[in-house]
C-alpha cells in the first residue's frame, strides 16, 4: 500500500518545528519493513522568505494518490485532528487516526460487528470518530497492521454507523522486536542543545523505555504507556546512538519518564553517551536523585557523562498540594536537586502547575516563592488541564459514579468546567500566553482568580529575568 502519514499543525510551541513526532517515525519503520510505500508530512513545516516571514509550507495535505492516511496527534491538536480527518473523508480517503488524544478521548474499543459500544462513563470525542475509519489507542506498532487490515470492515462499519471502529493491541512486551525509527525527516526539525561553553549542538529525541510506575494524581502517561517500565536493550540503544550520529546529531533529548531509573542501566547509558560524544537533557526526579543510592556524586557522574539540561516536575512549593497529588516529592528535594544542578553545572528547567486540587492562594504563593528564591534556568508555568486518563479526571467524575458507585470518586477539592472531550487549543496557550483558558476552580479559588494569578506570575518570572 501507498501510505501518507500526517503529523497535525500545532500552536502550542512558538517555533512548532523543533521537536519531531518521534510516535510517526517508528510507524514509518513499522510499515516500510512490511512492505509498504510511505509519505510523511508535517502540516507545521514551514519556509521563510526573503523578508524573514514564515510561510507553511501545507495548507492541506494531499488527497489524491494513497490508500490510507495514518494522522496522529496530542490534545493540543485536537481541533486540527478533527479538521484534517473530515477534510480528508469528504475526499473519500480512507483514514485511521492515533497518539495521545485518540487514547484519551476515543472511547472503549469495538466490539464484534454490532452496533458500537458506548459509555457514559467516559468522554468521547464523537467528532473524531465520525471523521475517521480507524481509531488506534495506546501504542501503534503493532496495532498500525491491523488497522490496515481492517480497513474494508471499517469502510462498512462507518457506512451503517457512521463512525469509525477503535482498536487497541496490547502494549509491546519486548520493544526490540520493534524496528529503530526512520529519522529520515528529522533533519526538518531544530532542537539545539547548549554546552558549558554556550556551544549550540543539534539534537533530535529519543526514547530508551517506555511506561511510569509513579501515581501522580494529574499525569496521564501511565494511562498511555501502562505502569509497568519496559526496557530498550543496551544493544539497541547503541544501535539508535549510531543512527542518530550518522545523521549528524550531536545532542539527544531523552523522552523516557524517568531515565535513570535503573541505576546500573544508566551508567552503562552514560558510558555510551560518553563513547559517542553526545551532550543530552532528560527528565529526573528528585525523590529519585536525592534517594542515597544516587544523590548528588550520581548527578556530577551524569553531567561528566555529557548531561546539560534536566526537566523536573516541581508542580507546586507547597507540600499539601504535592501530597494531594501524590506526586512522592518534598519540597525540600526540590530545592536540593535545584542546588545540586547549579554547583555542577546542569541547567534545571522547572516545571509549576496552578489550578491543582486543594489549590488556594497560599499554596499558589508557595509556588510563586519557590520559583523567584531558587531561580530555575528556565521555568514552565502551567495551569492544570484535566486528561481522562489520570486519578484526578476519574475520581471526580460524577459519570463514573453513577455506574461505579460512589467509592469510586475520590474526594478531590477541583471542579472542571468544561467538557473534557472537548479539550483542544483554546485551553492550550498558542504561542502566546493571552490564549490560555483556566479549566478548573476550587472551593477557595475561581477560574478568573488562577488565570489572574498565573498572568502576574509569568510576567514577574520574566521580570526577574527567568527565561519562561
């Protein structure tokens, strides 16, 4: 078959070019090993012209001369998604649709040729399954296969029902018997890296595992990727520090949840990344760093082994709310790892969210303290948006008490004002901080109260001179 894969416009980043849809270039391996023709295409990418202007380089993408079109995409792009699968089934294109949003927001899988299955218990976004023949949840490396299979079933399916079938394969037990992505396009994108020196490094993603066994209340990667950490083998890893390096990369951003987890892995890792010459950033936490088995002789150990840049979910300075969310953390950790990373050398990028439940001024204070006393290299502030797949969406979510009963409502101290299935760029900043929409209140906080006070923080962050 002959196969366009669609990666969606996004606003969320200022520059949407920076970091490739690692989840496409592994479909793109996938289908080529069996045979398949395949077409990538970013609706983001763009040129500049003579004056300096960005101009796109995709209005639409093609619709003419495939047999399927796989679009995959995050709820930040979820009104593009919807967009780009009836623009294309209205041209009598056969269209399977993944990623993130698909799996928070498709729905139960169908189930045997009957009528579809429904659940008032979980939000469904019904305007994407109208709009394509095949919904993908979870991972789609082996499901991709048979979603091309089933495609004149699903033909027929949408034809009586007017929507499109939802599948799930079970998660890749062994991700070696997974071929490395095809980062043939990722030349496109533009993710630069900083050395000690300043020196800029061009870099492209990575992932060395898949799943999270944390339970933090608000984080949804457990519901996509399954709790239970699953390995890449050293041999494979080096084999993709290889690819990466033959195509010019001198810098990796690492996507796994909690790389080093696996201590004794991770050194070997390092040793690697050492061998080959690359600088790198990944996600810590600081329970973890902290923890006496790693500490901060772990860290110097990671920095020698090319670590510039670490990302750290502080999500709030005040304990109650870390402990409501159960997110495992102190505050004191924090501000520890924080002090670590500035007396070896390692960027820490923060990353706050406002809007969580119990949240009250004093806790928002917290956090705005945290940030402006212990001066993190670079800052993320959020307000929390809530994804049906994490703790918080499930237990206060009144649908699922009508059919669970009520033990199965947790007795969070958040309201959600929108409809969740509904979540898309309006609730995302698009590049500009005034489009954000706060979705969430509690009983000491209004909606308008936390956007007031994530507007003032931002711009006081920027005041003192902390990159957001």
């Amino acid at each position: 078959m002959k196969i366009c894969l669609v990666f969606p416009e996004t606003t969320v980043f200022e520059d949407p070019m920076v970091f490739p849809p690692l989840g496409l270039f592994y479909l793109k391996a996938v289908l080529q090993e069996h045979g398949h023709e395949v077409d990538y295409v970013d609706m983001s990418e763009y040129f500049v012209d003579a004056t300096g202007v960005r101009i796109k380089k995709y209005v639409d993408p093609p619709s003419h001369g495939y047999d399927a079109y796989l679009v995959s995409g995050t709820s930040p792009q979820a009104r593009e998604i919807r967009r780009l699968g009836a623009y294309l089934r209205e041209r009598g294109c056969m269209t399977i649709v993944g990623g993130p949003h698909v799996t928070n927001y498709a729905g139960p899988t169908t189930l045997g040729p009957g009528a579809p299955a429904t659940s008032d218990a979980e939000p469904i976004d019904h305007q994407l399954l109208s709009s394509f023949h095949i919904a993908v949840k979870r991972e789609g490396e082996h499901a991709v296969l048979q979603a091309l299979a089933r495609l004149d079933e699903a033909y027929d399916f949408m034809a009586r029902h007017g929507r499109g079938l939802v599948i799930q394969e079970p998660n890749i037990a062994d991700l070696s018997s997974i071929p490395i992505p095809d980062r043939s396009e990722a030349y496109k994108y533009h993710y630069l890296l900083d050395d000690e020196h300043g020196n800029k490094h061009r870099g492209t993603t990575m992932f060395s595992s898949r799943g999270c066994p944390e339970r933090c209340a608000f984080c949804d990667s457990p519901a996509l990727w399954g709790r239970a950490v699953r390995y890449i083998p050293i041999p494979r890893v080096v084999k993709e520090f290889e690819q990466i390096r033959d195509l010019g990369f001198s810098a990796i951003h690492f996507f796994d949840d909690i790389l080093p987890l696996a201590q004794p892995r991770m050194v070997e890792i390092c040793r690697q990344l050492k061998l080959f010459g690359f600088y790198w950033r990944c996600f810590v936490r600081v329970d973890i760093m902290t923890h006496p088995k790693y500490g901060k002789p772990f860290m110097q150990m990671m920095y020698d082994h090319g670590l510039r840049e670490v990302l750290v979910g502080v999500e709030s300075g005040d304990q109650r709310i870390l402990d409501t969310i159960h997110k495992g953390t102190t505050v004191e950790q924090n501000t520890l790892v924080r002090q670590w990373c500035r007396e070896i050398g390692i960027r820490f990028k923060a990353s706050v969210i406002l809007g969580l439940p119990g949240e009250d001024m004093a806790s928002m204070m917290a956090t705005r303290r945290w940030v402006l006393e212990n001066r993190p290299d670079r800052v993320n502030i959020c307000t929390y948006i809530p994804f049906p797949g994490t703790p918080i969406s499930k237990g206060t979510d009144s649908r699922r008490a009508a059919e669970y009963g009520q033990d199965a409502v947790h007795d969070y101290d958040i309201k959600m004002e929108i409809d969740t299935a509904l979540l898309d760029g309006d609730y995302f900043y698009a590049g500009s901080r005034d489009k954000l929409s706060v979705v969430t209140s509690t009983s000491a906080l209004s909606r308008e109260q936390i956007q007031s006070f994530w507007q003032e923080f931002c711009q006081e962050v920027l005041n003192a001179g902390i990159p957001y």
